[in-house]
C-alpha cells in the first residue's frame, strides 16, 4: 500500500474532503499527468478509482467529456469530482479491473497453447460494445484523441467502457451553440446537477453518483441549453487558462510535431530506438486550434504524423481500425519507433499518400518536409490478416483509410454486415474477461508489450539512405 512518503504524489492524502468520504488503499497506476488509487467508499464499502490529475487542461478535458457522457453505458462513470485553485482535480470513477490490452495479451497466450480464447462472435461483442462507446462520443462532438487497447476498460461482468479522456476536446468553436438540429443523432436530454450545499469553502464537489437514476433534484436541459452553458464555462476557463504548450514552451495552434522543431530536433526525432506505447502529448488551451501532437503513435492518424490542426473525429476512426486488427491479429499493426518509422509502417502496408487517395494531403503541414521513395507494392491488409474472413479484412480497411473523409463512422460499422450475420455477437454473459490487468513484466521478453523493449538504435538503419535538404522555409527529409 503506498504511503504519502512513498507516493509519487501525496497530496490526495491530504485532502481531508476526499479522505472523509473514501479510504485509500493502494496507487495501481501513475503517469506524467496523473495518479490512480484504489479506494472504498467509507458509507458503503463501494470500490473507486480516484484519478488524480496533475494538469489543469487534462482536468478540464476529462471532466467535461465525462460530464457530457454520464448516461453512456460503453463511458467509465465518473460519480464525482474534486477541485479547487491550489489543488489537483480528483476524479472519482468507478472501479474496472481489467482492459483491452490485457484481454489480448491473454489470448495471445491462451492461442499458443492452442487454445480459442477469442472466438469470432466474442470478438464482434468486444467491437460493438467499443462502436458503442465511439459512436456516443461522436454524436456529442467529442473527439477523444487517444484510442488504444489500455484505454478501453472491461468490467467484471464483461462490459467494456471508453476511458482517460484527458485529452479529449469538444469540437465546438467558441461562442457557437449547438442546435437540436446540430446534434440530431443524439436522443437523450443531459442533465446536470447543482453543486451540493454542504461542500467545503473553495472545494468543488460534484456528485454525479445519482444522474443516471431519477433523481427530484435535476434539472432538465435542452441539448442546446446544455451546450450553451458548457460554452460559457468554457469561455471563462479560457480567460484564465495558460495557452502555451508547456512540453516544448511554444504557443499551440499552428504547431505540429516537426514544423516547429530545430535542425536537431529532428535528428533526434530519426534516431529515437525504444518502443513507445504512452502518449506524446501536446498543450493546448481548450478552446483554440487543435495539436497534432496528440495520442500514442501507435495509433495515430497519417494526417496527425503530417502536423494536422484541422482534423475532427476521424482521427478516432483510424486507431479504431489498428485496435480491431489487434483484436484479429493478437499483434500491433504499426508498431513505429519514431514518427518517421511510424509513416513508414504504414506505407509499408498500404502504399504511399498521395492526392489520389487523399485529396489535399500536399496542403498538410509537414507533407513537403518529409518523403519516401515510392512503394510499387505495398504488403496490403489482406496478407497482415492471412486467417482472417473478408469480412472481418474489410471493416478494418474501412477504417484505415488515407482520406479522413472516407473512413466508415461508428454508426456504419454498428450496421454493417460483418456484424449483423452469423455468427452473431456473443452475449456478454459468455465474454471471457481477464481476471486482472497484465503489467507489462508478466510477459515475456520480446513481447511487444514489454516497454522496455528496443529497436534498432537509428531509424537510419531501415533505409539505403536519407537526404536532408535546406529550403526557403526551413528544410525537406527524404528517405529512399
């Protein structure tokens, strides 16, 4: 059990508000931008997970989104949350023990002694309870920005739910209002709850535990009343908000991952070797132009890795399509060790972009900087999934598609035929569910889930050669 000595951050331990309500038992997870603990519920013995946040805008992201998706059942629950000025937010969630990546780590053991963990109608049930879960997002213009297995949490009882939408953003422009008409998909009213009277002076505490049952004190909102007073408190956060990325201290909104970077910096970015499978994040403020430096790379979008600040809920589409090859392979798609590595990849496999297969890509950012030369035969789906249905092939070069506006919405996918024949979805009652979430070091050495693996110590090794030229504004890269 960690201790406040012993904790990366001890300050929850501190916060007489939170310690009053639960008992902390144990951190089970800590990042750049956060702390996980297990705790009780001291009225009623409950299981939590306390989310302790050390940035403001991850905060402000999470909460909002969870706010907004608080009836979603395919959306971890967020059933409170505290914050003040000179305090970290806690976010109390409910309690999952297990995710996607360890369901695939597990049944890539399990195949290997040949053993059918992952049978085709459990994997359609996986995919559709995350269809689910997206397609709530999207209709409510949340864009989450960091799909990937360990961020899809499974319940006990085999329900799966989005999570760690810290870097989510509400794709609203400021001032704009939605309209019933804007948000037409979407069939259920939100509602929102006053704050309680009996909290603390300066302390926000927001208890979310009894929205989703019917409680005599909501309040009844419009869609359009909702997002009228989501965008005022948005726009007075914004007043205050710091808007400079405070990774690399360069003000967001024109930034990409290589139009802002020196000389150096770029070979620095070529002869990156490690295995990455956390988020390379970027600052933001919440309302301006979007970042391209959002997401794990393994799951990044093409027009991200090309510096993209104009994007939507496509990018969502893309790493949708790498975690469902994972569901049918047991293996990553595109495993880069570098965002060049990373483009390479996925050319690899799917050719090289262009304007035919994504009218207006030579307009992104980064697309006259970086080239490769030509692939006269890409490897192609087909032969990354050799035991796989067409079916099965097909929706997952739905999603992976060059052009965003081209890849196949969650909605489409809910209806399309590779899950409404047979065999049909199994029952969540028939799901097999890890019974814990795997650490990295429970697996074997080579295992692409082992983080400390590395690669070759130089991307320079993958290619015959690469020539770096100076231009008018600044210079081009091009491996061969």
């Amino acid at each position: 059990m960690d201790s406040p000595t012993s904790s990366k951050s001890w300050s929850i331990y501190g916060r007489k508000e939170i310690t009053a309500k639960y008992e902390i038992q144990e951190r089970i997870g800590s990042g750049t931008y956060s702390d996980v603990y297990r705790a009780q519920r001291r009225s009623d013995g409950y299981t939590v997970a306390l989310k302790e946040i050390h940035d403001y805008q991850s905060s402000f992201r999470e909460i909002e989104a969870l706010q907004t998706l608080q009836n979603c059942p395919n959306v971890v629950v967020l059933h409170e949350f505290f914050w003040r000025e000179d305090e970290d937010a806690v976010l109390v969630l409910e309690y999952l023990k297990t995710d996607l990546a360890s369901l695939i780590m597990e049944a890539k053991k399990k195949n290997n002694n040949n053993n059918d963990f992952l049978s085709p109608p459990q994997i359609k049930r996986w995919i559709v309870q995350i269809l689910h879960g997206l397609d709530a997002c999207h209709r409510n213009s949340i864009v989450h920005r960091d799909l990937k297995p360990s961020n899809l949490l499974i319940s006990e009882d085999g329900v799966l739910k989005l999570a760690d939408f810290g870097q989510a953003r509400i794709l609203l422009e400021p001032g704009f209002v939605a309209s019933v008409e804007d948000l037409q998909h979407d069939e259920q009213s939100i509602t929102t709850q006053g704050q309680s009277s009996t909290q603390q002076p300066e302390v926000i505490i927001n208890d979310l535990s009894e929205q989703a049952c019917v409680n005599q004190e909501q309040v009844e909102l419009s869609k359009e009343e909702f997002f009228r007073d989501l965008v005022e408190r948005k726009a007075k956060a914004a007043a205050t908000a710091d808007d400079t990325d405070k990774d690399s201290n360069v003000p967001d909104g024109d930034t990409s991952c290589l139009a802002t970077c020196t000389m150096s910096e770029v070979e620095d970015d070529l002869l990156k070797g490690s295995y990455t499978y956390e988020p390379d994040e970027g600052g933001e403020d919440n309302y301006g132009p979007l970042t391209s430096c959002v997401g794990t790379r393994w799951f990044r979008a093409p027009e991200l890795l090309y510096g993209s600040t104009n994007y939507g809920v496509e990018v969502d589409l893309w790493s949708l399509g790498c975690i469902f090859y994972e569901l049918f392979s047991l293996e990553p798609l595109f495993p880069g060790t570098s965002d060049i590595d990373q483009l390479s990849r996925i050319f690899n496999v799917l050719g090289n972009l262009t304007e035919e297969n994504f009218p207006g890509c030579s307009n992104l950012p980064d697309y006259n900087m970086i080239s490769f030369s030509n692939i006269e035969k890409p490897i192609g789906l087909e032969s990354r999934l050799p035991n796989r249905s067409p079916d099965e092939i097909l929706i997952v070069q739905k999603l992976l598609c060059f052009d965003p506006a081209s890849r196949a919405t969650a909605m489409e996918l809910l209806h399309d035929k590779y899950l409404t024949e047979d065999p049909l979805p199994a029952p969540i009652s028939e799901l097999r569910v890890p019974l814990s979430r795997c650490s990295p070091d429970e697996d074997s050495p080579g295992n692409w889930y082992d983080y400390r693996e590395t690669g070759s110590d130089s991307d320079f090794d993958e290619y015959g050669s690469v020539n770096v030229t100076k231009t008018e504004t600044g210079f081009s890269v091009r491996f061969d």
